[in-house]
C-alpha cells in the first residue's frame, strides 16, 4: 500500500479526498489537539477492524468515536443533561465521555461493550475531516501499538507510511497527551484516562468525580478495559524506561551511576548536575503542561539517539500532573526505582 501524504494547509481538496477514502472503508491519519489518531468509519464493521490491524492493537481495547459537533452523539448513544454541561463546558476538546451505545455503533468499535466514547476534537482538520467525511470517526492514536503516540506528522509516517491510505499534516499537536476519558453515571463520574481537562475541571460541572485506581496502578484494570490505555503497557520507548522516585539530587546521582547509554528528562536549571549519554531538558519546574506536551516527541528522540535507558523523575500524581503520571507509569511497565530499594 502506498500511502497518500497531504498537508493540510493545500486546503478543501485534501478533506474532500480523505473523507473520500474515510466512507470507502479506508484508514486515514489525522492531527487533532492531543496527539495524531488514526481513522476508520465508525459505522463500517468492515473498516474499523483495519485500524486494529495496522496498529498491532488488541480487539479487547476499544476506539474513541469523534464527531464534528457534540449533538451528533444522540445518533450513537443514549446522552443526558450531564453529558450537554459537559459538552458546553469542555466540547470541541480533550474530553472523551462513555455513554451507553446505540445500535448504530459496531461492537467492533466498543470491542464487545454496551457503552461507546464519544469526543469532538477541537482541531481544526480533524473537524474538517469529519465533516468532509459525513460519519463519525473511529480512532484510536496513530502509532504501532504500545508505542508513544505520535504529535507529528513524520511520527505517524514512521509507524503508518505503507500500513494506511492517507496522512494529513496538521503540524504538532498542542497537547501532546490523549484525551481525559470518564465514564458518566449521571452526575458524577469517573476518569478512567486522566488528561487536560483535570478532576478540579471536571468538578466545576459534576458533583462527584472518582479516579479509577487502575488509573495510578495498570494492573487493576481487570479483564476488559473500558477505555483505551487502560489494560497494556503503553506509550513507551523502545529504550529501557525508568521512572525514578528520588529527591533533590537523587535523581542526578542515580542517573551518573549507571553508565552507559543512558539518557535522562530534565530540568534546564539542572542539566549541568548529569553527567550521561543524553540529556532531554525542559522548561521551568512547574511546567507540567510542557512536559506532557514533549513527553512522547521525546521518548522517540531517544529511541532515534540510540539511548538504551531512560530516566526520568517521579512525577506527582494530582492534579495536572495525574496525567503524566499516568502516562509514565505505563510506559515505564508499573515499575518505580527507587535508588537504594527493590523497584515496585
């Protein structure tokens, strides 16, 4: 398979092309403001299992279906009054909410489920996309499974380029990290993929909102996982990752004693305490969103340095920051080192 590569910017052509190939049962990779997915109809039992096969992805882990306005879920699942404040509030965005399906979505979406993710992207092209395409859009991230999730084009290219029909450039994504998914049982609910739109968020709208533990411990999610990136270690490098639980210089000092190709995730302010094969600095301390933005661009920075291990500082787990950690946590296969003690 040859696949088709187009810039968004060249304009209407493109989208009428690919929502072309999007109702013909093809798979399309497009940006949207969390990382790049990769698109089937979402309607068509027939195309949706191409996504599994070109990613490698398990059947059991089910796809995020997006929509170009957040009413056109009444035509695939049972909605509420919760769902439309929810969708005024962080709609076109980074929230996926879980409703009970109708009959219109295949089970091969929900792999197996009663309930389907709804989300409306906020990106430009991944809306225009979808309207161009004239069905809503099943789409997981674009990227082999288990990998980071792709924030770039030439991330897609090098995972998808003869897997898929088409890629849209839409330039990096802003976010950089999936988007927050909760299920909701009336007024309240429970994230079961922590992302921008934060607990404290959610709250502003709901009057309880739980995080699942499988969210800070990957080996609760039981059986069947009722979110994508729930059950499988994901997103991480092909180097060795490790997430260290260490203070002030700590972290510094374990990393210099590893010798080796060993690469470190840093602060700016404190790059000169490493002494190691690579060194990916960061912004400012409290620059949690930087971080989530760069995390995965990294990750295959380091892959493509030819860097063995990877280390980074525990982050916290409130907050913000719960997304991170969530996303380091699996990349790094739930297992925490911390120097001195047996890794967890």
């Amino acid at each position: 398979m040859k696949t088709e590569f187009y810039s968004a910017a060249e304009g209407d052509g493109v989208f009428d092309r690919c929502g072309e190939i999007i109702r013909a049962g093809g798979l399309v990779a497009f940006p949207t403001e969390t990382v790049y997915g990769l698109g089937a109809s979402a309607l068509s039992r027939g195309a949706v299992p191409k996504i599994f096969a070109a990613k490698g992805r398990p059947s059991d882990n089910p796809l995020i279906v997006h929509v170009a306005y957040p009413d056109e879920a009444e035509e695939l699942a049972v909605t509420s009054p919760a769902y439309y404040e929810l969708a005024e509030r962080f709609m076109p965005g980074p929230l996926t909410v879980i409703l009970p399906k109708k009959d219109a979505v295949p089970y091969e979406v929900t792999a197996g489920l009663d309930s389907v993710g709804i989300r409306c992207p906020s990106h430009d092209a991944a809306h225009r996309l979808i309207i161009a395409a004239g069905v809503p859009i099943a789409a997981p991230s674009a990227n082999v499974s288990g990998a980071p999730s792709p924030t770039s084009a030439a991330h897609v290219m090098r995972d998808m380029d003869g897997r898929i029909d088409a890629v849209i450039d839409g330039g990096e994504c802003d976010i950089g990290l999936e988007s927050t998914v909760i299920a909701l049982n009336g007024r309240r609910a429970k994230i079961l993929r922590p992302g921008a739109v934060t607990r404290e968020d959610l709250l502003e709208v709901l009057e309880e909102v739980t995080v699942d533990p499988a969210v800070k411990d990957p080996s609760k999610a039981g059986e069947r996982p009722s979110s994508p990136g729930m059950k499988y270690k994901h997103y991480a490098p092909r180097a060795e990752f490790r997430l260290v639980d260490a203070e002030g210089d700590g972290f510094a000092s374990y990393v210099n004693a590893l010798g080796g190709k060993v690469g470190a995730i840093c602060l700016g302010s404190e790059a000169g305490k490493f002494d190691c094969f690579k060194k990916y600095t960061l912004g400012d301390e409290d620059d949690v969103r930087e971080l989530c933005h760069r995390l995965f661009a990294i990750f295959r920075q380091a892959d493509d340095d030819g860097v063995e291990v990877l280390a980074a500082r525990l982050p916290d787990s409130t907050g913000e920051s719960l997304a991170l950690y969530n996303r380091m946590i699996r990349a790094a296969g739930n297992r925490i080192t911390r120097p001195g003690a047996t890794e967890e």
